[in-house]
C-alpha cells in the first residue's frame, strides 16, 4: 500500500472508481477488495483531515465585528438534550 503523502485525492478516487465499476461489471478478487477496502479507508483518513482544517481554520464574526474561532463540541447523548 502507498503511503498517504505519495497519492493524491484524484489519483485515489480514480482508482476507487474503477475498482467499484469493476466490482459490478465482473467482481473483484480477494486482492482487489482489500486494495478497494485500503484505498477507501485512505480517502477517509484524508477527507476528514482536510475537514478538520478547514473547521481549525474557519472563523464566526459576530455582529460587533470581531472574529472567533469555531469550537468544539462533542456530540451530546440523546438524554443530556432533554
């Protein structure tokens, strides 16, 4: 498997895509589901890192002007909202 820094994003959805056309039109070897399963897991390690920039990055301006950066909240359990 390549290491995350040595593929980009459209490189790895590419190969994804074809992996997921191939597995519909032919099946995919035990080989290939675990390349689709690696790659996938991959997109995501990736997606949620440029996620969690671009939230560390992002600022709310208030009405008086000034800017603040977002925080984070942990999800609440169901019963701690009632």
């Amino acid at each position: 498997m390549e290491n995350l820094k040595d593929i980009n994003m459209e490189e790895l959805l590419a190969r994804i895509n074809e992996l997921a056309a191939k597995k519909k039109t032919e099946g995919l070897n035990e080989a290939e589901t675990q390349e689709q399963h690696n790659l996938r897991q991959q997109y995501l390690t990736i997606f949620r890192g440029n996620f969690r920039s671009q939230l560390e990055n992002t600022k709310i301006q208030t009405p008086d002007g000034k800017l603040h950066p977002l925080q984070y909240a942990p999800p609440q359990c169901p019963t701690e909202q009632e």
